[in-house]
C-alpha cells in the first residue's frame, strides 16, 4: 500500500481510503462487512471514511473497524 502524508499533521495515512457509509450496517449483512473491511486491512488501508452522520448503523460500523483492528493485534 501506498502512503502518503495528511497535510501538515506528520501523519501518514494510506492513499486508498474505505468509504462505508452506506454499504454496512441495515444495508450489509455483519459477515459481509466484517469480510470487506477485514480485506481491506489485509491490504494496508488504514484510512475509513465512516461519514460525519450519527446513527445507529454507523455506530454499528465504528464497532466492527475497532474490533477487527483488535484482531489484527
């Protein structure tokens, strides 16, 4: 994977974002999303654009990233 710097932070983020906004939650079934957002961190993509909206079903999302990121430990 490609990274590159966000701005002025120091940061380094990679150049392919997840956007997720409307493919998980009432929309994808949990295993499907859990495959998705486990492939793309397999693949190095550190950067999820979970939307600025608050509902349930992103809250749902914000779970599952944090829990497959506790996996990967």
């Amino acid at each position: 994977m490609e990274f590159r710097y966000l701005g002025r932070s120091g940061l380094k983020v990679s150049a392919i974002s997840y956007g997720n906004w409307i493919t998980h939650g009432s929309q994808v079934e949990e295993d499907a999303a859990r495959a998705c957002v486990k492939r793309a961190l397999d693949l190095g993509i550190t950067t999820y654009d979970r939307s600025e909206e608050h509902t349930s079903e992103l809250q749902s999302l914000r779970h599952l990233v944090c829990r497959l990121l506790l996996e990967k430990k």
